[in-house]
RNA sequence: GCCGGAGUGGCGAAAUUGGUAUACGCACCAGACUCAAAAUCUGGCGAGGUCAAACUCAUGUCGGUUCGAGUCCGACCUCCGGCACCA
C-alpha cells in the first residue's frame, strides 16, 4: 500500500486483477437472480468521445450497483461496425474498410479497458463479421418467407451526398440524418420490411413499457406511428362511375366540403381527365409539383404558397348530394390516407388558406358549444357564415347546415355518421397510420449483403439457409457513383440458382444498418451460437434488457426498429415476450465551449471543442473522471465540461483515500462486530449518519439519481472527517463506528470509482476483491432515527425558531413547547394566537391576527 | 404554427412530492503552513441591513388557493428540444 494515491498504479493493478479473474463474465447457469444492464453500442469511429465514457459510466455504476446487491449481471459490449465512416475512409483514402474497422476497434476496446468498464469481454460481438451477418440475412429470409420483405419501385428518399437511399426515420425533416443534405426523391427498385403490420403493435405496446420509458420518447414514438382515427368516404363523379376515395378524420365537417383536392401524384388524375379540354395544363400543373417535390423531398415549404387548378370535373357529396369541384393541389400528401382530401375550408386551417386563394366557399358547419347560451345553435343562411369567419374553426363543437345531422355533437356524429356511410356502402371507419414500411436496401458496400438471386428462369430465388452466409468479397471498387460496389465485383455477383442451377446474379444491395442493431442484444445472450442467432431458452433467461441507457438521438430510429424486431421474434417463438426493454435512460449530451464563442456545443472535432478521454485517464485517472462525469449534472441533463470540476473529483478521491490510510491498521487487525460499549454520542452520530446515507443512496438507485448519490457519499466523509477531528477515546466501539462508516462508503463507492474502491477495501483488511467479500450495506433504521429533533417554528408561515424535541414528542408536548419558547413569545405578544398548526415530527406554525 | 420539457446563488445543482429554500461540489475571499509559490488544511460565501444581531427581500413575471407554495391552479415571458401541410 501506498500512502498516496496514485491512480495510473492502483488502476492498472485492478483492471489486470478483473481480467484474470474474469471478475465480469456472466455465468448462464447462476441461480441467483440475473440483470441485464445495456448501454447502446458503439460504432467503431477510432475514438472514444466523453458522450460514450459518460453512457459507460452510467451503466457501470448501475452494473456495479446490482451486483454488490447479488444480482446475477449481464453487462455486454459489442460493435455497430457496418456503416458508412468505413466506406468512406476507402473512398478518400483507399484503406480496405475491415481492415480500417478492425484496427478501431482494437484501439477503442483499449479506451474502454483503461476506463475499467466492466464489461463481460467474452461476449463481445461486431456486426461486420460474417458470424454475425450471417444472421441478419438469416432473419431476412424468415421474414421473405412470410412477406415481410418485399421489393417494389417507388419514390425514395436519396442522399445526393452520400449516393446511397434513406429509410423515412433517416430522412426525417427532408435532410439526411447523418450528413444533413437535402433530401431528393427516386424511384428505385427497393426491399422493404413490413413495420406497417406492425403499427397498430407498436402504439398499444407502449402501455407495457410507458413506466420504464422517458415521455419524451414514448410520444416521439406516437406521433412517428402516427395512428389516427377516421373514415373513409368515397366520392362519386357527376359523371361516369369513377369514385374518388378520401380519408378524413373530421366526417361531422363533411357538409361543409366545398372540394376534393387530388395529390398530384393520385393516380386518378389521368383516367378523370380523359376528355377532358383541361386535360394539358392540369397534366402539366401535377409534373411541375412533382418535380418540385422530387427536388426538395418533400411537398411544400411552410413559406411557399399553396397551389392548385381546378380540373373542371365534379363529384357528389354522398351525404348532402351536392356537386363540387374536383382539384389537383401540391399541398396533398399522396403517402398518407389515399392521397385525397375533402376540402372543408371553415374547419381546417389548410382548407381555408387554399379557399382565400382561390376564391372556394367557406361554408360553417360546426358551431361552438356555448355555456352561456342555452339554446342550440340554429341553421343560418350561408352568405351570413363566410362573411364572419376569418380563421377555420377546428374544434370540435355541435353541428350546423347538415341536414338530418344538424345538433348533433361533434363526438357522437363522428361515430354515427361513418356507420351510416358503411350501411350505406359508400365509405367506413378506419384506423391509418403515419408510419411507412422501412426501406432496407442501401448502395453500399460496407454492410450485410441481401440474401436473394435473380434466375433467369427461376426469378427471385431467397439463398438457402446452409449457403448462408452471402459473404461480402475482400474488396470492391469504390467510385461513389451510386450503384453499388459490389455490382462491381464479378465474383460476387455472379453466381448459380439455388432452385436450378442455371447462371444467375446476386442482389448487390446492402441491408441498413439498423438491421444490424434491431437485434444485437439477443446475440449477447448466446453469441457464438453456429445454428441459430441464439437459442432461445437463453434468451429467455436473460432478456428482457432490465435498462437500456444510451442517447435519445435514436428516438424513433434504433429504438422503433428494436421494438419491430422483437414483436417479428416474438411471432417466429425465438422471444417470449412483446418489448425488448424494461426501462430506457436517455441520457443528456456531454458540451463543451467552443473556443472563442459563448456557446456550447456536443464535443466534435469540426468544432474543435473535444476532449479527450485518454488525456483525462492520463491526467486524472479514470475513476476521477468517472466519478466527475456522474456527479456533475443529473444523468439525463445536458453535461457542460468543467475541467475543474475533475479535479474537484480527484480530491476527494484523494481524501478518502488517505482517510483509509490512516485508519487501515487500526481497522485491518479487529473489531468486526459492534461491541457492547457504551459508544460516544459522536459515534452514535456517525453511524446514524451512515445509516441515513445507505437508505438514500440505494433509493437513489433506483431512479438513477446518481450525482446525488455521490453528494451522499461526500457528506458522509465530511461526517468522518468532523467526528475524525473531536478528541473522542478510541473505545472499540468508537472505531467500530469508523469501519461501519468506511467500508459503507467504500463499497457505496465503487460503482463510480471501482479502481480506488478496491485498493482501499484491501487496505481495510479484505482479501478477494470487492465483488467475493463486499455486499451493498443494509440500513438499519433503527439506527437511522435521530435522537433528538429540532424543530423549526413559525408565526404566520414565517420562521421564527426553533425547538429541541424527543423523535417520539405529542403533538402537545410540541405546542406547548412552540408556545413557550422565549422569541416566539416575543412574536405573539399583543396578538390573539387563532390556531396552532402542528406537523408531527416536522414544524410548528402559530397563527396569530 | 403545433406538441413536449425547463427557468432556484457567480457556475453545475439539492430540496423526503405542500412543511427549516440554496444540501454537495466548482469558483471566489480570508487565515494556517512556506523564504515564497503550488499543494494541503481551517473558516467564510443569496441580496439588503448591522460592529454584531434583529429584521426585510429573494426559486422567470403577475395573480390565486392555503396556517404555510420552488412544489398546486390561472395568465403571461424567456430558453431548449421534437414535429412540421399526416386531412
């Protein structure tokens, strides 16, 4: 033992210590009850930034926590290792991209061992390896055969700068996730998986996991499902027998439909216009908002005007009979409900801008439901409504100018009148989603190649289960045209048919790589399973994951993906279960300045703001930095860097530390039980203190409270240092009171600074390390209660003083006392004393007037 | 625009869910040690007021409920995030 804490040494020591030891690996046959603690992985860029050592951290300390409690954990760590920065390092620099992976990996599993993470190595997994990727293309097969793949030419959303499509999560807000370029649309031949069978799932799920996952999320989750209620209602044309369908939630407004606005994409619009004389300019209205929408990826701009033009055709209100104008607009999405709309300009904030443009009705239909009014609302002319409204109306109200529908509340009318569309076989009640099926295939090179070959004779012929994996060759020409590179590679693309054998292609697109982390922790559980991605009795017996922690950047992309998978896992008997994660942590991001700015912004070499892990591992240690990253904000806020607030972090370290050293001989040689001596009323303090800080810190715990848990630990040492500096006799049961205190705030230590936590438990005499000698302390309320209260008192609310009391005092007695005390005497005198507010335990409030 | 979340010392933040506001740390100030500095240790630290107290004010703003409000209710302001023509 050293008498000063040199943190390179002790960390060192320990981390080969657990290494030999295999201090962390999980056993599959533990009877004890197991935890499965999960941090996102990461992908292998070269380089640890402190977001990652702070998610590390926080699921450490969790790791560390449960197994002092006796769990059986499971703490895995693996490689998102398919993915785009490898491709274009092989672009820019021509490295070969697995060779690239490889060597980042080995460096940043380095990182993570000086930070003494204390992860189960031997279950590490990275999805660039055909033993896992076999996998993925294995779960691709299964959901081909139940036509949950499937290809189709559509629009997609293409990143013009990184040549390569984007699923709908990826491109959210028109710009690519990653490089954040405009987004365009192409029609290209693409494999989809079926989430929209999923959807209506992945809404009333949430109800499993709404306890265990931020709001924030979980909403974020609703609105990108986007489930809505409504109806269907179809539109005969005046003439001919083609209907026009449209989705509408508001089917009590349809009496004051004045349109039916097409998307200029419905595919409708060419057969309506036959004969028509309009036919041209409305043919040429639809491509040019095509072709604007093409550019942008999107319909339009919040700033850009709607437009439309009317295509002189007329279709039937099938409520009210009435004819009205068909038209095609650049404001309809064709990807939701069918792609048209009834216009309903008084109750809907869209419909009534493209009405003040273009001169259509305003007819109100829905009038407020007044309290002060008791008379409901009576039919008024038409020129009287549009004249007074200047906004739509969009709340839900009583119905007006609706014929038979006429005072019928908004609610009840929704549920009647699409019932009555149904019996009347012109429409029905329907549920539609926002969510679109998930685009999977990618032009790359650097990901798990679609397992599927096209036949001449045969077609679309899935690769057997015992030809898989499809493994991607050694290397490919990489010219960023935007075909694939592996259509580049002969040897890869040319191939025989499964079926008969003839000459046949390989698909040469690659799966996203989200596939790849839909599932990977499920493989942690069984990872060098050969038959199967993982027998799933072990799955069984680890998963659910109990916390999930990572950012919350994966909202509605890993995170609904995972969710997808397991309920497709789920229907395939692999999982027993609906959702794959218990509780979520997002946690916030780690900030730091930006040199020269008042600004602060994610750590990014762009910007220049970095730091370093290994730098603060060299400088401080990394239980300092650990400790420092946990204590300085709560886990889920915004972390701004504060270099001082790490060495705030090693002094403490650093004064535990030698605390330990001068109590370690007294300690190590006796004294490990509570002695009959009568102890010192400072030692009774003490470890009352001790006692008040374990019940706090472990229901801390629980909600993952940790930088208090640390001002916890803090103020019991303080507490030690106080009681360390009285001239107390050293009686055994005074220092029992010290050891009590000590290894309580040693092992309470260790899921923050585990390095320094073992040294000193060594040093207080335990052989075998923390996790075969210590167990989380119990708090003993008896020992908790305080001796004596002090109790504040207040006149009026406003606190006046204060009062000693027994923890067992009557409300009486404490009046009484109240009453009596010299200042609030002082505070009543000359007052009429009204009543006297006792709170047990607590306070006292006199109320005088 | 709509939907969330948050506003507490110079700073990061606490506050057992309506009961002593500012725990813990950082920074700062003073003292001890030192020839000196650093490190370390001790003390101080919301604002006003005072030799010191007493006392007054203070949790974004304004109101309300209550014996009592950082916490509950209403209106507003600011900041941060998400979504953005989803019918």
């Amino acid at each position: 033992m050293d008498e000063k804490y040199f943190p390179e040494k002790i960390e060192n020591k320990w981390q080969q210590h657990w290494s030999e030891t295999k201090a962390f690996e999980a056993s599959d046959d533990d009877p004890r009850p197991k935890f499965y603690c999960l941090e996102m992985l990461p992908y292998p860029s070269g380089f640890l930034h402190m977001g990652h050592v702070r998610n590390y951290s926080i699921g450490d300390a969790l790791a560390w926590y449960k197994r002092l409690q006796g769990f059986n954990v499971l703490h895995p760590i693996g490689w998102d290792s398919f993915g785009q920065p490898a491709e274009q390092a092989a672009i820019k620099r021509g490295v070969n991209p697995r060779d690239w992976t490889e060597e980042n990996i080995q460096h940043m599993r380095g990182q993570m061992k000086r930070l003494g993470i204390s992860y189960d190595w031997s279950r590490e997994i990275a999805a660039h390896r055909p033993e896992y990727y076999k996998w993925d293309q294995w779960f691709f097969l299964k959901m081909f055969e139940r036509g949950l793949a499937y290809k189709k030419k559509s629009p997609v959303n293409w990143c013009p700068r990184e040549s390569t499509v984007l699923s709908n999560e990826q491109s959210s807000g028109g710009v690519c996730w990653r490089c954040g370029a405009a987004v365009e649309k192409r029609e290209l031949e693409q494999w989809f998986f079926r989430i929209t069978d999923y959807a209506e799932q992945l809404v009333a799920d949430i109800k499993q996991i709404e306890s265990g996952w931020p709001e924030k999320v979980l909403k974020r989750q609703r609105d990108w499902v986007g489930r809505s209620e409504g109806a269907f209602i179809d539109f005969a044309l005046k003439s001919g027998d083609q209907k026009i369908r449209v989705f509408t939630t508001r089917i009590d407004t349809i009496f004051g439909a004045t349109a039916i606005v097409l998307s200029a994409e419905h595919p409708l619009i060419d057969q309506l216009l036959e004969d028509s004389p309009l036919k041209l300019q409305v043919m040429a209205f639809a491509e040019r908002v095509k072709s604007e929408k093409a550019a942008r990826g999107r319909v339009v701009n919040e700033e850009e005007q709607k437009e439309g033009i009317n295509t002189g055709v007329l279709a039937v209100n099938p409520f009210s009979g009435e004819s009205i104008p068909v038209w095609v607009a650049n404001y309809v999405l064709i990807e939701y409900g069918t792609g048209a709309v009834m216009s309903v300009p008084a109750h809907d904030e869209r419909d009534f801008e493209f009405a003040q443009k273009y001169s259509l009705p305003v007819r109100r239909v829905i009038e407020r439901i007044s309290h002060e009014q008791e008379s409901i609302p009576h039919d008024v002319s038409s020129e009287d409504q549009s004249i007074a409204m200047q906004h739509a109306f969009t709340d839900y109200g009583i119905l007006v100018n609706s014929g038979n529908w006429s005072g019928k509340l908004s609610a009840d009318a929704i549920v009647e009148m699409a019932a009555y569309a149904e019996a009347s076989d012109f429409g029905k009640a329907a549920v539609t989603y926002r969510i679109r099926d998930w685009g999977i295939s990618r032009q790359r090179f650097w990901g798990a190649p679609v397992p599927i070959v096209y036949c001449e004779k045969c077609g679309m012929v899935p690769v057997p289960d015992q030809d898989l994996p499809v493994r991607l060759p050694d290397r490919a020409e990489f010219s960023g045209s935007g075909e694939s590179p592996l259509a580049g590679v002969a040897d890869f693309v040319n191939t025989v048919c499964p079926e008969c054998g003839a000459p046949a292609r390989r698909d040469t697109d690659t799966m996203d790589t989200f596939v790849d982390s839909s599932w990977y922790f499920f493989r942690y559980c069984d990872p060098r399973n050969e038959s199967m991605p993982f027998n799933s009795d072990l799955a069984k017996a680890w998963t659910p994951v109990d916390q999930y922690i990572g950012g919350d950047s994966h909202a509605v992309m890993h995170l609904i993906y995972t969710r997808f998978w397991t309920k497709f896992m789920r229907d395939l008997n692999l999982v027993n279960f609906d959702e794959p994660v218990k509780k979520l942590l997002t946690q916030g991001m780690v900030t730091n300045r930006v040199q020269g700015t008042d600004e602060w912004k994610a750590m990014s070499k762009s910007l220049g703001n970095g730091v370093d892990p290994d730098e603060m591992i060299a400088a401080f240690g990394a239980d300092a930095a650990r400790l420092f990253v946990l204590f300085a904000a709560p886990v889920e806020n915004e972390l701004r860097w504060a270099e001082a607030g790490i060495e705030g972090a090693v002094r403490f370290l650093r004064r535990v530390y030698t605390m330990v050293w001068r109590w370690h001989e007294r300690l190590s040689n006796g004294t490990t039980e509570a002695s009959s001596d009568e102890p010192s009323a400072a030692a009774r303090a003490l470890r009352r203190k001790t006692h008040q800080t374990i019940a706090k810190i472990t229901s801390d715990f629980e909600g993952l409270h940790l930088n208090t848990i640390v001002a916890a630990l803090m103020e019991l040492f303080n507490e030690l240092s106080a009681f360390e500096a009285e001239p107390v006799a050293a009686s055994t049961a005074d220092v029992f009171a010290v050891r009590e205190a000590l290894e309580s705030l040693v092992i309470m230590l260790a899921p923050f600074s585990p390095h320094a936590a073992e040294e000193m438990w060594q040093y207080l005499g335990h052989e075998g390390g923390l996790l075969n000698s210590g167990r989380w302390p119990q708090a003993d309320a008896e020992l908790a209660k305080r001796d004596e209260l002090e109790i504040p008192v207040q006149v009026n609310g406003k606190l006046r003083s204060r009062v000693l009391a027994m923890p067992d005092v009557t409300e009486e007695q404490l009046r009484i006392a109240a009453l009596a005390d010299e200042k609030i005497r002082a505070f009543i005198e000359g007052h009429q004393v009204v009543k006297v507010i006792v709170v047990p335990q607590r306070l006292v409030n006199v109320v005088v007037k």
